[in-house]
C-alpha cells in the first residue's frame, strides 16, 4: 500500500504500531484509571464489542451511540486492481482485528472497534452505470479543495473508543492492501459530549459548542425509508455517505453574543431546543412568529435552511467529528439512501445559510458503502462478485 508521500512497508506497520501502544503507555499514566479515588477499570467498564458481520457493515447504526473517534482513510485502487479479491481480504482482516486475533493489534483489546468500508463512484460505474453511488459531488461555493482531497475509489472509516487502536488498525489494513491502493488523504477526529437530547437518544457538542445531529433517522421505519439501500441486490443493505472535512473560523463565531450565535444555529446553545421553543428533539414550528411579525427561527438560520421538509427530501444521519489537524474544524459525514439528500440540502443552504459563512471545506468525497458481509458472503461480492 502507498500513502501519498511514500511506500509502507511491513516495518513501517511495526514501527507506527509499536510506538502508538508505547505512546499507550505514557498515556495511561493520565487515564481515568489514574486519578484520585478511581480504581482499574473492570470488566463491566470495557466496551461492548461490535460485530463486524451481519446485513449492514458495523459503524453507521451500530453501536447505537457512536464511539468517541474516527479514523476516515481515503485511498485510490491501481488501474489494474481488481476491487473484488481486495474487497474480500480487506473483509477478512476486518472480521480478526474486530475479534482481536489478529497480531497487528500488537495486543491491544479491540473493544468497541468498527470497521465501515466504502467504494466511491469510478468503482461503482465500473460495476453498473445505473446503481446507487455512481454520481461524484458536484461543487460547492466555499471550498478550498487540492485535487488530491476530491473524490476518491476507497473509505475505509475506523471508529473505536480507544483513540490508539485507530493508526494501528489503518496501518494493518493498508499493509494488507500493499500497493494495489495509494493513500489520498486521512482525516482523525473525535466526537464531543454526548447530550440528552430525549427519547432516550444522545448528540454530542461540536466545536462551535451546539448540539449536533439531533433530527435524523433514528427509529427502524425512518432508517428503511432515508438511510439503507433497498435494491438493486448488488447494494441492497449498503448506503451512501458523504464526507466533507471544513475549517471553522471560530475566532470570528466565538466573538458573536450568544444570542447572535443562536440565531445562526436556530437553537438553544446550552440545551439544543429550537428558538421556536418545545424540546430538544422537537421540530422547530418554522412559522411561529414574534408578535411584531419576525420569525422565531430567523429566515437564514441554519436549522430552517437545512430542514429536510424545507427541502423537500429525506433525513439523512449526520455525524460530526472535531478536528485540529490540519487546522481546527469538523469533519462532516452523512449517511442517506439517495445522494440529493445531500445534494440539495446544501444547494438550498449555498443561498443564505447563516451558518456557511464560517466553514471553509478543504476535502471531498462520496462514497457507496457496501452491504454488509459473513464467512459465506465476502465483502463487496454482491458487486464485484
């Protein structure tokens, strides 16, 4: 496997995993586990482990709460690569790193770790002009984008609770792709405190220190309607995602009143309710008004431009991680079935949205994810089987 700037070897994946497991234990000195009054972590404290098998891949609603950090890989396969038999080896190491057999987790537990692979559209046209995920991105105003961190043939998106299983895990993959792929651009963040936002769901903060993803699909009915790829066979199970990593100017936010920032967002910053009062996991009543006539949720927050009935399209799940590398911002990923879910979301925020005037997106890509795989079924065979 290349990355962009030089060729991995198999003593490089030694070398990068030895030293986040020494960096592991430097760390731990500063653990929970370390503080006055708190004991070792036992066993009901280790993460839930998550199955790597089954109709969806793990790590879009499984777990349910989304773990602390992402790892997202953006690769492109050779030209000669067949996706097929790399498809099913990167499945097969997936299914022992998520097991924690496999010996290039240097021995650290795998806990909550998952594993979401996706190919983007060159792949998927390659397979079928017709199906779901053969559309790139179309371009967007604000972007400051190197043609290196558009678009994409491979996503590998590795979550885990535990911050240093991400670069070992990516490292492991990619030492088994070997030079059949070449690395684009990669991107680590981590999701902020989770909130109560009812119904027994959570959303976490993000930088910008709103609650974030509350309205998406979350029951099992909204998920089969907006999230999950009904057909054709070859991606029934999988989805479509979209990552966009973004700088956020939060000198120039973080100087706004809070009622300024407020009105950007359309929400309450300390509980997430919308302006046009209710609860957190309330919609906003669009057309409640003062009694002067002005709107409750201003006509160019961002939570009335992006509304899905506002639209006129479906929910799509969106997570977002924080980032200070290369600068501070947030990497965005949504989930949907259908990519002008996204699409025409943005477009219609492109116009007035209160909220884009502080974002600047540096990466882009689309991705189909592949339906989810077993022993008996490899990944990414139903398309390239």
């Amino acid at each position: 496997m290349k990355r962009a700037d030089h060729h991995p070897s198999r003593r490089r994946f030694l070398d990068v995993s030895g030293a986040m497991v020494a960096a592991g234990l430097t760390a731990g000195c500063t653990s929970d586990s370390a503080q006055p009054g708190r004991h070792a972590p036992s066993a009901a404290a280790t993460p839930k482990p998550v199955a790597a098998t089954g109709r969806h891949q793990a790590g879009i609603t499984l777990p349910q709460q989304a773990q602390a950090n992402l790892l997202a890989v953006v690769a492109d396969l050779g030209a000669d690569v067949a996706p097929g038999p790399l498809l099913a080896e990167l499945g097969q190491a997936i299914r022992t790193l998520v097991a924690g057999t496999d010996p290039r987790l240097m021995g650290l537990p795998p806990g909550d770790l998952t594993v979401t692979v996706g190919v983007g559209p060159r792949l998927v046209r390659a397979a079928g002009a017709s199906l779901p995920g053969t559309a790139d991105l179309p371009r967007f105003s604000r972007e400051r984008i190197a043609p290196r961190a558009r678009g994409g043939d491979l996503l590998i998106q590795i979550c885990a609770g535990d911050a240093l299983l991400l670069p070992v895990v990516a490292a492991a993959l990619l030492d088994q792709a070997g030079d059949r792929v070449r690395e684009r651009w990669r991107q680590s963040g981590r999701r902020g405190t989770n909130v109560s936002v009812g119904k027994g769901l959570t959303a976490p903060r993000n930088p910008l220190g709103f609650i974030d993803g509350i309205v998406g699909p979350h029951t099992t009915a909204e998920q089969q309607r907006d999230l999950w790829l009904a057909g054709p066979p070859a991606v029934a199970g999988g989805t479509l995602a979209v990552l966009r990593r973004m700088e956020l100017d939060l000198p120039r936010f973080a100087a706004l009143s809070v009622a300024e920032q407020e009105a950007v967002f359309g929400r309450r910053r300390a509980s997430g309710v919308p302006l046009s009062g209710g609860t957190a996991d309330s919609g906003p009543m669009l057309g409640a008004k003062t009694p002067d006539g002005r709107y409750l949720v201003p006509a160019d927050a961002h939570v009335r431009r992006a509304h899905a009935t506002v639209v006129g399209v479906g929910l799509m799940l969106r997570r977002s991680y924080s980032t200070d590398d290369p600068a501070p911002g947030l990497l965005f990923i949504s989930f949907q079935n259908d990519l002008r879910t996204f699409t025409a979301t943005l477009t219609h925020m492109d116009t007035s949205d209160a909220l884009l005037p502080f974002t600047t997106t540096t990466a882009s890509a689309t991705f189909l994810i592949l339906p989810g795989f077993d022993r008996q079924r490899p990944l990414g065979s139903q398309l390239f089987g």
